[in-house]
C-alpha cells in the first residue's frame, strides 16, 4: 500500500487505494503523525474487512443500526432517543432511504434541513429550534456511520436557513394565572397549579411522589416522560430541591385530599393510581384554556415561573438551583445543608410573588 501524501493546498491528508477493480480516497484532516495513521487504518479496513461493501450499505439499514446502537448506549426511554426516531421517520430516511450511506454527501444532508416542512397543515414553517433537532440528528446519524466504517466523513458544517424563525415562549399573564387557578374537577388541575407555582418540568411533576417531601422541601429526583418511561430526568442538574411554601402546599394538601381514596404513591397520579399521564395533562389545560380564555403549552409553565420571577430579589444563583440549570448541585445532602437558610427565603419571595397576584382579586 502507497504512503498518505499531505496536501498543504486543502490541509489534509489523502490516500488512494485500489482493490479488486474499485478506487477509494481516504482522507484526514488531522495534522502530523495522528492523521497519516487514521487514514492508513481505515485503507486497511476498507482492503481487509470489506468495508467495501459497507459504504454499500442502505441508508435505511445503518439508520437503524445507529438508533439501535443509540438506544443500547443511553436507554429505551431517552427523550434523545426519541427525538431522534421522530426526525429519522420524518425527515431523514424519506430523504435517504434509496441511496447508499457511501455515496452521501453533504448537499444531500442540507437539502434534507433546507426542504423540511411542517406536518400539520395549520403551521407554514418550522422555527429555528426543531430545525437545529434535525440537524443535529442528522450529524450523530453521520458522526455513527464514519466511526462504523459506513462511510468517509462528511466535510464542512451544516447550517439552519437564516429565514427560519425564532418562536417566541406564551406566558400567562396574572389575571390568567388567577383562572388556572380558580378550582376545576379536571383531573390533572392540581398538577397544572403546581407546574405554575413551582417551574418545574411536566415530567418532572409526574414524577413525583409522597414520599419525596421532606419537611418543607421537595426532592426531585425522576421524570415521566410523554411515552410514559420513568427516567431520572431531563439532565443531571434536574435532580434538586424546590421549597415549599404557604401556596405550593396548598395544592398538596389538596391533591392528597382529592386522591386518597387511590392510595397512590404518586402525588399526581392517573385516575387509577398509577404514575400520571403528560399527554392527558396536556389535553386538560388545553382544554382548560379553551374554556377560560387563555393559552399555555405544559412547558410553557416554566417560563410563566420564570417571568414571575425575572424582577425579584433572587439571586442567578438560585434561580438556577430552583430551574434545574445550575451544576453546581452536586448531591441532595450538601444541597439542603448548605442552603437551607436561602431555599427559605426563596420560598418566601415566591409565595409573595403569587399573593399579590390573587390579592388583585381581592382574595
């Protein structure tokens, strides 16, 4: 086999390699002693290992090799598993499925971004954030099939078109705030209070369970996520502690009231007791909204929290703690002995924050 020669014009390395009829160039953008080896390694792969015949390969079969792979390294019920079967199904294989994974190239993969368009009908462009989950599907899907010999990697950065736009977050505003929560039979009610009056995740609140209140403090420390999988939550920050105060344990008091004849161990439990149900949650506050003249998505919760607090006496630091955001958390014990005093007083400057909104009311 021929030696790399280092093309200073492109700044890489370049091996071409001929085996029973077939020429294939391997390239490396690594400088010095570590890209020659990479691109030698992979012409022996390619000569002794058929890899031949693995630049062949469907797109459609490696996709599926690669969220097999994806799901065995980081679980089943990962919302980034998820997310990557929803844009591979929408997106990624219709585009793909009938070519070869060797024979893509970049224009393939940023027509792919640029000619995406809504699944519902009622919405005319995708904004800028669903955009940047495709494309970055796209890149782990590419990123798998260069480690696996699938393919050569792809040169040069994909990018979102500049005309796609920025959607901007619903917050409820206080005299909406004062409807959500004026009382309801809905079932998921209590839930969706509690969502407002404390900022965490829909998941995060259906995670839940009595047995994680601890004096005036709450544990988070796992998620439901919409398919129903208990998982230990969004990221490694979202496992903290959220203060209870005079509002937040009202709806708790509440919620136990209106679900003991269940005997769940989950404080928002479904209708028979087990763990909660994001999309039925979902369904009732849409519903709610529709019939008390105000919109909010279950995420949208959190920025309503956020917005109620974005003028208080909090510290970033804290807001951080409370949000899930923050890194330093590192574990529940120095969490609570450390800031105990000033987990306190945020809990203080939150129920004021939701006093005065009900006191407009005259409550």
């Amino acid at each position: 086999m021929a030696s790399p020669i280092w093309d200073e014009k492109r700044k890489k390395w370049r091996l071409r390699v001929t085996t029973d009829g077939q020429t294939k160039t391997f390239t490396s953008v690594k400088s010095g002693l570590a890209g020659k080896k990479e691109v030698l390694r992979r012409a022996r792969e390619w000569e002794n290992n058929g890899s031949t015949n693995a630049y062949k390969t469907p797109c459609k079969q490696v996709w599926n090799n690669f969220i097999q792979d994806y799901s065995e390294r980081v679980g089943a019920t990962s919302e980034g598993l998820r997310i990557h079967q929803q844009m591979g199904r929408l997106f990624i294989i219709p585009a793909l499925e009938h070519k070869r994974i060797g024979g893509v190239t970049k224009r393939d993969l940023q027509a792919i971004i640029n000619n995406a368009k809504p699944q519902d009908k009622r919405k005319k462009v995708l904004s800028k954030k669903y955009i940047k989950s495709i494309r970055g599907s796209i890149v782990s899907f590419m990123k798998y099939a260069y480690e696996n010999g699938y393919c050569e990697p792809i040169v040069g950065e994909l990018y979102v078109p500049k005309d796609r736009p920025t959607i901007g977050k619903t917050i409820l505003q206080p005299h909406d705030i004062r409807k959500l929560f004026e009382p309801s039979d809905m079932h998921y009610h209590k839930a969706l209070c509690f969502l407002a009056a404390t900022g965490v995740r829909p998941g995060e609140a259906l995670g839940l369970k009595w047995s994680d209140i601890k004096g005036d403090e709450i544990f988070i420390q796992r998620a439901v996520n919409f398919r129903g999988y208990i998982t230990e939550g969004k990221t490694e920050n979202a496992r903290r502690i959220i203060p209870l105060n005079a509002i937040i344990k009202k709806i708790l008091d509440e919620q136990r009231e209106a679900t003991k004849h269940l005997k769940s161990e989950w404080i928002f439990c479904d209708k028979v007791g087990g763990a909660g149900n994001q999309h039925t949650m979902y369904n009732q506050l849409t519903a709610l909204g529709k019939e008390r003249g105000f919109k909010n998505s279950l995420y949208e919760m959190r920025h309503t929290f956020a917005s109620l607090l974005k003028d208080s006496t909090l510290s970033e630091f804290m807001m951080k703690q409370i949000f899930g955001h923050s890194s330093f958390t590192d574990t529940f014990g120095i969490y609570g002995h450390l800031m105990n005093g000033d987990m306190q007083k945020a809990a203080e400057i939150i129920e004021l924050k939701f006093k005065d909104i009900s006191q407009e009311t005259g409550e």
